[in-house]
C-alpha cells in the first residue's frame, strides 16, 4: 500500500508539472502565431522619429497613419472607447486597435508624445490585462518577451522591432478535431519501465494559424530598442 505523505508528494509535483507544461503550451502557441504574423504582415517602416535611421523609433505620427489605414480597410476596434474619469492624472482613450510588441519596445513607448500607460486610463481601466503596457489614441499596446525581433535589421544595423497591430478577427487559431491542448501522465510501470521507476508527464496539441485578412494587419517596424 503507498504511503499517504508519498501519495501527497507525488501529487503535489504532477500539479506543479502541470502548471509548467500548461505555461509552456501556451508561450509555444504564442511563438507559433507571432511567427504567422511575421511571415505575412504587411510591412510600414517607422519614419516619425528623430535617430536618422530607417525604420526610425516609433512616434504617434506613424502610429496614426496606420489607425488611417486600417479604417481605410474596413478593419473593426478590438477594444471600445474609455470613458474620462474625475481622478486626478488619467484621460479618456478612443476605440482602440491592439498593438503586439517585444518587452524591449517599452523605452520607445514610454517616449511617445502623448503615450499614458495604463494606471492613466479612465474609469474603463478596469478592463485592462498583465500584459498591456498603455495607449495613444486609437492604439492600445499590449507587451511580452515572445515579441518579435529582427536583429540588426534597420539601415543602420540596429535591432527592429515587429509591432503588429491589429484590427478584430484579422487573424485566428485553427485546431483540428481533437488538437487542443492535454495533459499527459503515464504512472510508474509505463512502457520500457519494469521496475517502476520513472514518471512521464507532457503536453500535446496540435493547431494551425492563418490570418483572416490580411488588410487588418499591420507591421510597424520600429527601432531605438532597449540593447540585450
């Protein structure tokens, strides 16, 4: 009969196990959708800024050129207008396309004239996430360390950044029948395991990622990165 403390042990590690199998399913889902995107966005190179390189660091200018374009392509917000509060420091933001950049974009953002992070929103704040970094008129960027990077990739040979932004339903996640994400455990005595010794445990899923049109999706490609 197994002891209870062990029986305690053993699943207290699979739901530990489970946890990191679950965080890294998600992030390999991320990489493999950012890796759609950058295989198939169309490309606007950053110019508003002032290093003299090509693409330059983003500024709001390049930010509103593409909110033009992807009005002019029909492409719908993903978030709805936040309302002005009576706090002191915050403002109201308009309907918002989402922006999906690198952690090392965040010095660039935080430069932007007129950028407010999102502690600044008004009384919609509440519906922010972790992950989002703040806003500008009709962009809300959302932030992470799967961003994508091209290295040495401007005129200048410095690091850009793919900003993606994008409009409603402009791209999704396709699973085939029975491809979503599960945990797999197989106990001690398992295959090629005689003597019960060892514990498998792993994650298998299986999907495909396509973009709905590819009008609502932009590149903005921005240098002036944090250095690594």
């Amino acid at each position: 009969m197994t002891c209870p403390l062990v029986r305690g042990v053993t699943k207290m590690i699979l739901n530990a196990a489970a946890a990191r199998l679950g965080q890294a399913y998600k992030e390999t889902s991320d990489i493999l959708q950012r890796n759609g995107l950058e295989s198939t966005a169309s490309i606007v190179n950053c110019v508003g800024g002032s290093n003299g390189d090509l693409p330059t660091e983003m500024q709001v200018s390049d930010l509103d050129d593409i909110t033009a374009v992807l009005q002019n392509n029909d492409g719908e917000y993903v978030t709805n207008m936040i309302d002005a509060s009576d706090k002191i420091g915050t403002s109201p933001l308009g309907d918002c396309y989402a922006m999906l950049c690198h952690s090392r974009m965040i010095p660039v953002l935080n430069n932007i004239t007129g950028f407010r992070r999102k502690f600044e929103y008004g009384t919609g704040s509440i519906n922010t996430i972790s992950s989002e970094w703040g806003g500008i008129n009709n962009i809300r960027a959302f932030q992470s360390s799967q961003g994508s990077i091209t290295p040495s990739a401007s005129l200048m040979g410095n690091d850009v950044g793919n900003n993606f932004i994008v409009a409603l339903e402009s791209y999704k996640v396709v699973f085939q029948r029975g491809g979503r994400a599960k945990y797999i455990y197989t106990p001690p005595g398992g295959h090629n395991d005689p003597a019960h010794l060892r514990h498998m445990a792993a994650c298998q899923f299986y999907q495909g990622n396509c973009i709905n049109n590819d009008l609502w999706v932009q590149n903005a490609r921005s240098t002036g990165l944090l250095g690594v």
